[in-house]
C-alpha cells in the first residue's frame, strides 16, 4: 500500500527548477580559479565565463572553451578558460574567432 503512494507522487517526473542564477567560483585541476555561471533549464543547459563565453568541462577536469566546428556542432577546444583579466592576447583573438559567445 505504501509503495502505491510513492508511485503516485513521482509520476509527475523530474522538477522544472531553473540553473542557479549567480555566479559560482569554479577550481581548475592546477588550482586556478574561474568565475563561471550556468544557464538553462531541464532540457537545455550550458556553463560560460563571467564574461559570457561557452565552456565545458572534459574528462580530466578542466573547463574549456567551446567552439564550432565545421559540421557546425559545438564541441570543447583544447583552449583552458581563464576569467578576461588573466587572458592573454593570443586567447582573446582565438576567442574572438572561434570561441562561442552566450547573453548573459
């Protein structure tokens, strides 16, 4: 009988809660941090910079831009996100090339 209940109250399937609006201080495997946000809601969500670039974190850990590619799917690079002051030159023009941009 208990077991009924529980079925009942779970039929309605996962909660629409959207992603947590501030920005949240993410540590890279060296030991940088990054001021990141995520965006979306139960059917589509994606992490970016502060600053409003798309990132993703790979396999080993670490948040990195994500780009186009030529089928036009966005895929991780092999670029490491840094927050905008600690960018170099060379990563701001491949950003500005490659990197995709979100709004905030």
């Amino acid at each position: 009988m208990a077991m009924m209940g529980v079925g009942i109250c779970y039929a309605d399937g996962p909660a629409k809660v959207p992603a947590y609006r501030g920005i949240i201080e993410r540590v890279q495997p060296n030991g940088d941090t990054l001021r990141t946000y995520l965006r979306g809601d139960e059917h589509m969500h994606w992490m970016m910079t502060e600053d409003g670039w798309q990132i993703k974190e790979n396999n080993k850990g670490w948040l990195k831009y994500v780009k186009t590619n030529r089928k036009g799917k966005v895929v991780i690079s092999c670029r490491k996100a840094h927050n905008a002051e600690k960018r170099c030159k060379c990563e701001q023009r491949w950003l500005e090339k490659h990197g995709v941009k979100k709004a905030l």
